[in-house]
C-alpha cells in the first residue's frame, strides 16, 4: 500500500473537467492497486476544512476567483499552507498542474492536463493577444511545478514538446498517459441505429474560440444544402452570444442545451447521429472519447490526439464539410464508425488508465 496525496484544484462536487475526473477515479479504484489516497483540492470559499468523501480524506482549502489568474496563486498558497505540516505522511506527492512553493521531503510527481505555453500559442494562433500575454506571464507557474518534479506525465506527445519549451526536463522520466472514460456510464443503451432523415451533429464542451466552433458552423451551412442536419450544442461559455447571432445569420436549425451536468451526459450522446469535436487547441479530447465510448460516431480535429477515429485538418470548413457529407450520407458508415469508437473507448476505460498511473508512481517509492 502507497500513500499518496493528490493535489488538484478541482475535485468533486466542485469538478468542471479532467483535473478533477482523475482523481475521482483514482479514488475509486484505489483500493484495487493498493493506494492509500488523501486529497487536497480547492473549493470557493475562504475557510479551510477536512472531510471524508466516499471514503477518502479531502482537504478543502480557499480558491478564489474564476479564472486563471486568481485561481492558481491562491490555491498554491493555501495549498503550501496545508501541505508543509502533512508531507511527512506521505510516500509521494502528485500533483495535477498545481505549483508547490514550498520545500517538499517526499517524490513529487507532475501531471499535466495542460498548459499555460499551449494555451499561449493557441491564444497567438486565433490573435487573442490579451489572453496570450495573460498565459505567458503564468508559464512560470508550469516551470516551479516541472522544476521540483522527480517525474512528469502528459496526456500526448504533443504536450511532451510543450513541456519541453518550459523547461529542459533532461534526467527527469517524462511519459505519456491519456485521460480516461468510464465505459459503465458512457455507454449505448442498444443498438445504435442512424435512420432518421433529420441527421443530429453534437458538440459538448466550452463555448469557447479555441474550440473551433465556427469552423462547425460553416461546416454545416455547406452541409444542410444537401442533408438535413441539426446542430446540438451542450455547454456554456463567453462565445455563447457571438454563436447565436452566428447560427441566425446563418440559417443553421441550431438548439443550445446549456450545461449538462455529468451524469446526464450520456442521454445527450445518445441523441447525436454525429459527434464533432472542432478544436483549434485540444491538450486531449475528453469529451469524444465519452462520446466514442456511448457509440456515437466521433469525428475531431487534427488539433486533437486521440487516434483511430476520423479526422479534418483544423480551422477548415470545407475539409469538416466534406468528412460531414461522407459520414452523413451513409448509414452503413455511422455504423461502422459507431462500433469502431465503441472499441477505441475501452482501452481508455478508467480502469486501465489508473492502472498505469500507479505503476508509473511505484518507480518512485
């Protein structure tokens, strides 16, 4: 038995995306690889506590803010506050994108789920120069967590040669272990079928313009010429408006679902015909593999590293159009491609996944 303290800033109830989905699943199967698990999350409040959730000893400590930008040096403050008078209880300390201040006694490893580079390049790439010059002042924050980090892993290749332009990670053991789905939640209810004449194509995640969402649009405004669509979109974000006004001028038939908590997101892919996922910056792409593992065919950008499913190079509506009207105009294909997601989803099965996460913190203990 391992002891371990995870650190992450979002863990549930408080959970929004991968952070906090890791070591939720960590947890769960952490009695099954042997790992005595203690968590330190952040929760929008300005008193600290102790808790049991689902059996697993949580420290709450203050996160304030809604970004970024407050929230990363509060809750590596308060973080450092808890940390230094409980590390000794530990054999390894691991943290998921968290920088530690403080002088630590025990292995730390770094996990990435981005980072503040990448997200300064993508921020370049679609000329958002305030959010560029924001994430490259916090790069600094990424280079004190990589620096004291004994080994690191990442959700794709791609993200090892971010790392790599923060700092020189020579000597330290640097792998590459994606994010996972849970194949019991998502999953399909039965046989997917793709007979209906009106076609649904989903998008689930941030409205946000590193997500490519108006690639998707112009996609579908050549798409609805020749097959009758229908755009589903689950999420919030600060483009929400910008894309409404879009689709109305447009013409597209689109309908804005709002958040969609977790658990009910498999009802939500299993109304889709079609998942897109048109990100222009994408670290991996949680959100296709829920889709692929409900068996709804999956089609993502070249921005995105998941493999096996069909991709369209990123930024082009024609090059989306054209994979659209092959998918769409074929039911044999969404079947096909259907089952193919559905097998690609398994081997990412959280299971397998925190399986290899464990072996990878046994190296180090």
């Amino acid at each position: 038995m391992i002891k371990v303290l995870g650190i992450s800033r979002e863990f549930p109830p408080y959970d929004k995306g991968g952070e906090g989905r890791v070591l939720e699943y960590l947890a769960k199967y952490s009695k099954k690889f042997e790992v005595d698990l203690t968590v330190v999350t952040g929760y929008p409040f300005l008193k600290s506590y102790k808790e049991s959730y689902n059996g697993i000893q949580v420290y709450r400590v203050p996160m304030i803010g809604n970004n970024f930008l407050t929230k990363i040096p509060t809750f590596a403050y308060f973080l450092w506050q808890i940390l230094k008078n409980i590390q000794d209880k530990f054999d390894l300390i691991y943290s998921i994108s968290v920088p530690i201040f403080g002088k630590l006694k025990k292995p730390l490893i770094a996990h990435f789920q981005n980072t503040r580079y990448g997200e300064y390049i993508a921020c370049r790439m679609i000329k958002k120069k305030i959010y560029a010059f924001l994430n490259k002042i916090y790069i600094p924050f990424n280079k004190i967590l990589l620096k004291k980090a004994d080994g690191v892993f990442v959700l794709s290749r791609n993200m090892i040669e971010e790392i790599k332009a923060i700092k020189d990670c020579e000597g330290k053991e640097v792998v590459v272990i994606p994010n996972g789905v849970d194949t019991e939640l998502f999953k399909p209810s039965g046989e997917r079928r793709f007979t209906s004449q009106e076609k649904k194509v989903l998008y689930v995640g941030r409205l946000d313009v590193r997500k490519g969402i108006s690639t998707l649009f112009y996609a579908l405004k050549e798409v609805t010429k020749r097959v009758k669509v229908k755009l589903l979109i689950a999420g919030e974000g600060r483009e929400k408006i910008r894309l409404t006004a879009l689709a109305k001028a447009l013409s597209l038939p689109v309908e804005f679902l709002g958040k969609i908590t977790y658990h009910d997101l498999p009802q939500i892919y299993e109304r889709a015909d079609l998942f897109v996922l048109p990100s222009l910056y994408e670290p991996f792409g949680m959100v296709a593999l829920e889709a692929m593992a409900c068996g709804t065919p999956t089609v993502v950008s070249t921005a995105c590293p998941i493999e096996g499913v069909p991709k369209f190079k990123k930024g082009s509506a024609k090059d989306l159009a054209d994979l659209l009207l092959s998918i769409l105009s074929s039911e044999e294909k969404l079947v096909k491609i259907s089952h193919q997601c559905r097998e690609i989803a398994k081997r990412y099965d959280w299971e397998n996944i925190i399986s290899k996460i464990v072996t990878f913190f046994r190296k180090f203990v």
